[in-house]
C-alpha cells in the first residue's frame, strides 16, 4: 500500500509502532516518500494491546487508530508487514535495507533511515526464578492485564472490555496486588529504571479499583515511586484515595498456595515488619529491554549501544542523531520513555530528517 518502490524512498523506517508511525505521519505530511518496515503482522506496537493509558485513562485505540489510518491511507507512504529487517548498510542517500517476510527476502533503498525498532518486555520466566511467573494462571504481566481488559483472548482469557478476571477460571479477583520494577533496579538483573513501570502500574491499580469496586484489596509493592510529569502526582493521589494500598517494598518470593491465590513475602520498610500479602491475582510490571535484533544493527550500521544495550546517540543534547550520517533513532529504540516523550522524539526525529533532505 501508499508508495510505490522504484527508486530509493526519502526515509525508510524501521519499526510500525508509536514512534516509527509518528516519523511516518510527519513525514508524509511534508511530502516526503516513507516506507515503514514492521515485523509484527500489525502496526501500533505494544500499545495495540493496551486498554486505556495513563495519565488520563484515555482508550489506547483512541491514539492508535488515528494514526495508523492516517499512515495506511497516506499516498506517501508504503507499509511492509511481517518484514523483519536482516540487514543493514549505508549512509545518507545511499541506503540498503535487506527484510525478509513469507515470501522470501527483498531489497530496499533509501535516502535516510530511522531506527524505531522499540523495546521487547523482560524474560521473566528465565530470570526471575521467586516470583514462578508461568508457574501459576494467576501470576501475570502488566502487558497480560491489559490484554485482558481489552477482552483479547490468550492466557488471561476474554471478556467485555474493561472488566478484569483471574485466568484461572474467569472469576472476579477478591485481591489484586502489583509488584514493580521486577528485573530492573538490581545488580541480578538490570540496574536501570525502565521509567514507566510506576505510571503503568499506577493506571493499571486505578482502573482495577474503579471497574471492580471498593470491595477488592488493591496492594502495590515497590521500591518507591517514580511517577513524575504533568498530572503523574494526581493519578498517584487518586489510587489512595480510592483504597490502593502502596508497600514500599519488594516481595523477596511469591509463593503458590492453591490453583487460584498466591502468597507475597514483603518486607515493609515503612513499618521494618515482613508481611504477608495474600492475593488471587499477581501483576509484574517487569523491565523493558532493547529488541532482538539491536546488536546485529549496531555492527551493520556502525551505531554503538549503551551499558543498556539500547542504541546510542551522537550527543547527548542531539536524541535523534547518530554517529552515522542520515541515520536517527525514535522513541525506546534509545531508551525507555512513556508514550507522549516517544511521540516528541519520533516527531524530533521526522524534523531532523526533513532537515538532513533539504541539505542542513
């Protein structure tokens, strides 16, 4: 669909999420031919799959759907799905990108090039031994939680959008308790922040609160909050005021007890007490990590990656820009951020190009 393939496009975009279809849409809007190559069989990325987003609980769909019409009906614009880029060379006006999709591989050139290849959720199951994710129905991802919002079937089942049930049998949870920044902020693991944990977790607890009623135990678990940004404080005000019940600490294991609830050791660092939190449904919001995929860019495109192993950028006061001409980055494809920071970089990134295009 949209532009057709002869000749070099101006800007080919690696990654059909929030920030590659933001670059695409701005780009479009200034003319310029854009293709967008996405190995999903869809666009939107990770936020497809979201209910309703923070700060304000709008619908995801309501931010996604625009853009991906705009995109998908755009003249300027062609779109490759389940293209999963396997190779990567060139500079500014001369680059080749090589995708593979069901049938076969193919060969695309391109003026300019941005990385918006996202983030890839932490591997829990292999990682993160105490807390038996994948060992029990009920012991959840954020990501799973709102899947099952949405009413998506899979592991947490289906249902009207908005409602939220246990998977191990459809039923209302009696207690739901969150625990964040599970794989990050250790030396185990990675000792980075992933920056939006707190924010999901908080929109996820609200939510929970406001659809299932005063009756349902909310706990959140952490290590402390860092909600920060316009209207972040009110949310985080919001779910005390509705009953959620923030632990400032991390459960050191969380145990099986029958087929639907689960025990949580945490130790209170408020009260210096261990707890015991029972709950008939877990959600881990885990770390975000670079993409499958990064390091084999990094060495093609002659582009570092950071102690993070998300890519790095030429400066650090330049976010969009890398050591290799014509070529940027948008959104988590450098570092975790929330979804409106993803869209000004993607936004920044699409002027960059624009810019580079005209010769500046």
């Amino acid at each position: 669909m949209g532009a057709p393939e002869s000749g070099p496009v101006d800007c080919l975009i690696v990654g059909g999420g929030i920030a590659g279809l933001t670059a695409a849409r701005e780009l479009s809007r200034l003319g310029h031919s854009v293709m967008i190559a996405e190995m999903a069989d869809h666009l939107g990325g990770h936020v497809a799959h979201y209910y309703n987003l923070f700060p304000i609980q709008t619908l995801a769909v309501d931010v996604v759907k625009p853009l991906v019409d705009e995109v998908t009906r755009s003249p300027q614009v062609r779109t490759l799905l389940r293209s999963e880029v396997i190779g990567a060379a060139g500079r500014f006006g001369e680059f080749s990108i090589t995708t593979r999709d069901p049938s076969g591989q193919h060969t695309h050139h391109a003026k300019t090039l941005i990385l918006a290849t996202g983030f890839e959720i932490y591997d829990m199951a292999n990682h993160v031994f105490e807390y038996n994710y994948s060992k029990h129905p009920n012991i959840l991802t954020g990501s799973e939680l709102e899947r099952i919002a949405l009413g998506e079937h899979g592991r947490g089942g289906g249902g009207p959008q908005g409602t939220v049930t246990r998977p191990s049998d459809g039923r209302v949870p009696e207690s739901v308790s969150f625990v964040l920044c599970v794989g990050s902020r250790d030396e185990t693991n990675n000792v980075w922040c992933c920056e939006v944990g707190c924010k999901v977790a908080i929109n996820q607890a609200l939510h929970v609160k406001e659809v299932l009623g005063p009756d349902v135990t909310v706990t959140v678990c952490l290590i402390d909050i860092r909600a920060h940004g316009r209207l972040s404080e009110e949310m985080y005000r919001r779910c005390r005021d509705k009953g959620v019940t923030f632990l400032r600490g991390r459960p050191s294991s969380i145990d099986l007890l029958d087929e639907h609830f689960l025990s949580l050791k945490v130790f209170d660092q408020v009260t210096q007490k261990l707890l015991e939190v029972r709950a008939d449904l877990v959600v881990l919001e885990p770390t975000l990590v670079p993409r499958s995929g990064t390091v084999l860019l990094s060495e093609q495109l002659r582009i570092p990656v950071g102690a993070d192993g998300f890519f790095e950028t030429q400066d650090y006061f330049a976010p969009v820009t890398t050591a290799t001409d014509g070529l940027y980055v948008a959104g988590c494809t450098s570092g975790t951020r929330d979804i409106p920071a993803t869209m000004s970089h993607a936004g920044l990134a699409a002027v960059n190009v624009a810019a580079r295009l005209r010769g500046h």
